[in-house]
C-alpha cells in the first residue's frame, strides 16, 4: 500500500512515513528541551558564566562614547576580540541594555546556525518527509552538543554569533552561478563573521576557496569582495583607535602561551562525544572513489575540517575553555548527515540501508545524550540570591567596582569607570600588567566587592587600604552555572 504526502507530493509507504515522522518528532525532544532552557535562563538577572557581565559591560562603554580599544588606561582592558559582537550587543541594548538583551543575540544567531544547517540538508535531499527527519535529527545532535560546549549556545559570548555567520556564509556559496548581489550579501556575512571572532578566519578561507574551485570567476569575486571591506574596515578602526585595535585583536593574542596537551584533550572530549568524527574522513574518501561525493558535501566536510584549528587554537590558549570546542561540536552531525544523503541518494540496498542507519543511529545518539534541563536552570534559590545582591549593589552610594561581574555595578545605576577580571588576566597572559589599583583610584569608586578567596595583588591592596563594611550574606551569593566559579561575600568600604 502506498500514500501520497499531502503536503511534500511525494509518493510514500505508511510505515516508511510513520518511522520517519516519529523521527522529526523524536528530534523535537532535545529541541524543545533547549529552547525551554532558552527562556527559563533568558531574563535571569545575573551572570550565568562570569564573563557575560564583562561583554555587555563594553557594550556598555560603546553606547557612553568611551573608548573601547584603547591603551594605557588603568580602568579599561579591553577584550582580545575584534568589534563585532560589542555592536550588536550595543545595537540590542540601544534602549535597554541588559543581561536578557545580550543573549537575545546569541540565541538569535544560534537559530540562524540551525534553521540553515536545517536548509543545507533539506535541499540537499530534496522535499520529503525524510529530508525534514534528517534535517531535525541533524540540529537535535546539536542540542545534545549543549553540555559538551559549556552550556554556550545562549550566553552572552561571540562564540555562537561568530559560529552562525560562518555557517551562514558557506551555506551561500552551496548553490551555482551567485549573482553579483548575491556574492555582495555572502562577503558581507563573512567580514562580520571576521569582525566577531578571529578564527572564522578558517571559515572564510575555506568558503573562498572552494567557490574559486568551482566557479573561478565567483569565488575570485567572493575573495576580493570580502577582502577590500576587511581591510577598509580594518583601517578605519586602526584609524579611530590610533592603532590600538591591531594591537589588542591580533599582536596581543599571538602572545598568550599555547598548551600544547590542550590539543590532545580537545580532541579527546569530542570523540568521547560523538567519536563517529574520525569515520567521517574515512567515508568521505570512500565516497569520492565511488563518485557519489557531492559538491555540497565537499563544501561542508572541508568546513567541519577548518573547524578543527578553529576550535583547538583558542581551546589550547591559556585560558581556554571548553566553549572553543563548538565548531567541531556543532557540524559533526550535519555533516554527517549530508554524507549519508549521498548515500540515499544512489538509491538500491546500499541507499536503503543509509537511510534507515541515519534514522536509527541519529535517533541512538539524542536518547544516549539526553538534556536535563533542571541542570542548566537558576533555581528559585540562586534567582532569590541574584535579586538581593542587585539590591544590595543598589543600595549603595558612591561607584562600586566588582572585577569577577563586570556589568553589576552599571546593571545597578553606577557609572563609575570599571573593568573585567578576565581581561586582565588576557593581558597578563599576553606579558602585560594593568596598573589595577590605579584604575581604582580613577574610579572614584566608594565600594570594592571581592571574594574572599582572591589572593590577588589587587585583592591584596585592596584590604589594606579599605575597610571591610560587611560581609554578603549566604542568601544574596551567587555562584554561576557554567565556567570559573565567583563567589563574591566581601563588600569593601573607602575609608
């Protein structure tokens, strides 16, 4: 017996339809887990990973006309990371800058990353409810990738931004013969990929090559296209920041020190959790002696390929954290996915066996690597914790600095000059000190909010020179979901 799709026109048999709609309903399980995720942590208002504050805090310092990539100055270190993500944090919070704000951006480019890794292999099948299966099963692999990265996807970072236009970008040159508006649109994406985080560089090197190779004229067009704006971007910066930005988004980078173990146990932590990454080569070549290696999946396999520095460089830098892992963590599964596809495509046993094999292993691995969404939520506890410490930041008069959560004092109704704890360490990191203590002093802030484990120079001074006016009380101390702990208990008084 045999139906047609109302919808889809196509020509299918019940079970095949039944297995195949149970997959896309399978794959909306971790889907609909992580974006109830989304909305419980959207509003919180507190650091989730204890840098979020330091982000939005220059954004902060962008919409109050003060410099950003500046050098010398005791109260400021910037982040090592081009502009990008500061303007759109700034152009989110034009009118409210808050913590809800800054994660609307990166959930938003995080849809961007799946709805279009969605289109790449729904076109790439064509229209069928198989194709439709394929495509959530692919995006569900990277719900169950949430975990792996950090709990990343939505926090206030340049990784999935920087991520979902570099995706975006590739996912443009997919198709033959782009126009000169269309091939315009694609530099533009891929400069404010580069712009937001330095290693979509590998992205848009790869997507620039592979549209020379198959259409000379179009990738000569795309690489000259996003070239000229880099650099005239580039130039108006180094010009606005009296060469400032260069020195903090590429010479100082390339002196923090590399953990050269760093690289084995990043790729070590992907395997354990999808090791089926180091067939994907294997079945690739396999592919192409055959003939059946697609034009689409070349594109995407050399993606996930350029997704290996991409994620290692940064993870193996002091400092780096498992959030650097998300371009291999993320493109595993749909790449996967497209290989498959060309598989099923040949049609025969091989075909039928590739179809069911995706169905099955992909729907294996979202029931082996189920969410847990209480794990990933502020409880009432820690929600009660972050209100009070806001209200206590509030209370007082006079400037506040608080190094660890960088945005509270301005989140509070204080302007006073401020800087991130990580930022100094980047610096220190990169064989430079930032005069802390000074920049207290050009603060003019009344109020210093420490932990009490911090040993620090900084921390150190602090005491000797302020008094202790009271100690936060275990209600009102926060600890984070994600990244380096911050427990701050200690609010420090100018004598």
């Amino acid at each position: 017996m045999w139906l047609w799709s109302c919808r889809l026109g196509q020509k299918v048999h019940p079970l095949r339809l039944g297995i195949e709609t149970l997959g896309v309903a399978w794959a909306l399980w971790p889907i609909s887990v992580l974006l109830y995720v989304f909305w419980a942590r959207l509003g919180y208002p507190m650091d989730i990973e204890w840098c979020e504050g330091g982000l939005l805090y220059q954004a902060y310092r962008l919409l109050h006309g003060l410099p950003i990539y500046v050098r010398g100055d005791p109260t400021w270190e910037p982040w090592l990371y081009p502009i990008g993500h500061t303007v759109a944090l700034a152009l989110a919070g034009i009118f409210h800058l808050d913590f809800w704000t800054g994660r609307l951006v990166s959930i938003l480019f995080f849809c961007v990353l799946c709805v279009t890794l969605f289109r790449e292999i729904y076109r790439h099948i064509g229209p069928s409810t198989f194709a439709i299966a394929a495509g959530a099963l692919a995006v569900a692999t990277i719900a169950c990738g949430f975990p792996v990265v950090g709990q990343w996807y939505d926090l206030i970072r340049v990784d999935s931004m920087m991520l979902g236009l570099s995706v975006l970008g590739v996912a443009r040159v997919s198709q033959l013969g782009a126009s000169l508006r269309r091939t315009l649109v694609t530099a533009l994406v891929l400069t404010a990929a580069i712009l937001t985080k330095q290693t979509a560089a590998f992205f848009v090197a790869w997507t620039c090559l592979f549209a020379f190779v198959r259409e000379p004229w179009v990738g000569l067009r795309l690489a000259a296209m996003t070239t000229v704006m880099t650099l005239v971007l580039l130039a108006l910066l180094q010009w606005g920041t009296h060469g400032a930005y260069w020195f903090f988004t590429v010479t100082d980078p390339q002196k923090q020190p590399v953990r050269d173990a760093a690289f084995v146990q990043g790729l070590r932590l992907v395997w354990n959790h999808t090791p089926v990454i180091a067939l994907l080569p294997i079945a690739c070549l396999a592919l192409a002696l055959r003939g059946w290696l697609s034009a689409r999946s070349v594109l995407w396999m050399g993606t996930l390929f350029m997704a290996v520095p991409a994620s290692l460089l940064p993870y193996a830098k002091e400092g780096g954290y498992i959030n650097n892992l998300m371009p291999m963590v993320v493109l595993v599964g749909p790449v996967t996915a497209l290989l498959l596809a060309d598989v099923v495509r040949r049609g025969g046993t091989l075909g039928a066996l590739a179809r069911w094999g995706l169905l099955a292993g992909f729907g294996l691995f979202v029931w082996m690597h189920a969410l847990h969404p209480r794990a990933y939520i502020p409880d009432k506890s820690l929600r009660r914790a972050a209100n009070e410490l806001n209200t206590l930041v509030a209370s007082l008069d006079g400037g506040v600095v608080v190094p660890e959560l960088t945005f509270l004092p301005a989140h509070n109704g204080h302007a006073n000059l401020h800087w991130t704890a990580m930022a100094v360490l980047a610096a220190e990191w990169s064989g430079r000190t930032m005069d802390t203590l000074s920049g207290l002093e050009k603060s003019g802030a009344r109020w210093v909010i420490l932990q009490s484990c911090d040993e620090s120079w900084f921390a150190s001074n602090v005491r000797s020179r302020f008094r202790l006016a009271q100690k936060i009380p275990e209600s009102a101390r926060v600890r984070m979901m994600t990244g380096q702990e911050v427990a701050l208990d200690e609010v420090w008084e100018r004598p």
